[in-house]
C-alpha cells in the first residue's frame, strides 16, 4: 500500500508519459492483462486511456486490470488512469 506522499510523487511522474494502452469496447481481456502485466514489469507506471465506445467505465476498468496484475491504482482522471507495480528486475522508481 502507498502513502499519500507517494501516490503525489507517481502522480507527478505521470503527468510527463503518454498513454501506452487504449480500451476499448471489447473490454479487458485476459491478452490485454498479459500486456499490461509485461508493460508493468518493464516501466514501473503506466498510463492508459479507457475509449468512449467502451462498455464500462473508466474507474471499473482501472480496478479490474490493478487486481488482475497486482498494480495500483495512482490516479484516474476523466478517461484515462494511471497503475504502479513495483519491478522486480528493472527497478528504476524510487519512492520517497
């Protein structure tokens, strides 16, 4: 779990990265998780856009793919959210 003061230092990293991950209607599927899983490995903090022909939100959405990967959630904004995994590998983010 992050503490408020770490969720405000991944925020203001976040804000410089584009969105490397579109939903759409077609949901989440177990292929989408499998990339986001790997990207989360890779990165650390990812940002992702939730598109308007999707059938559900974006806060649903967020919350399904943070459980499926064992992420969480930074911030979810109008349509786009923002996840944090720690890597094991390639640890690059250090958290205040």
């Amino acid at each position: 779990m992050l503490t408020g003061k770490q969720r405000s230092y991944l925020r203001s990293l976040a804000n410089n990265i584009q969105p490397i991950f579109q939903v759409g209607k077609g949901g989440v599927s177990d292929n989408m998780v499998k990339q986001f899983s790997d990207a989360l490995e890779a990165r650390e903090l990812i940002k992702a856009t939730v598109l308007k022909n999707a059938l559900t939100d974006t806060r649903e959405v967020c919350e399904e793919i943070a459980e499926r990967t064992g992420a969480e959630v930074i911030q979810v904004i109008g349509s786009k959210f923002v996840l944090y995994k720690e890597s094991k590998e390639n640890r690059v983010i250090e958290l205040p």
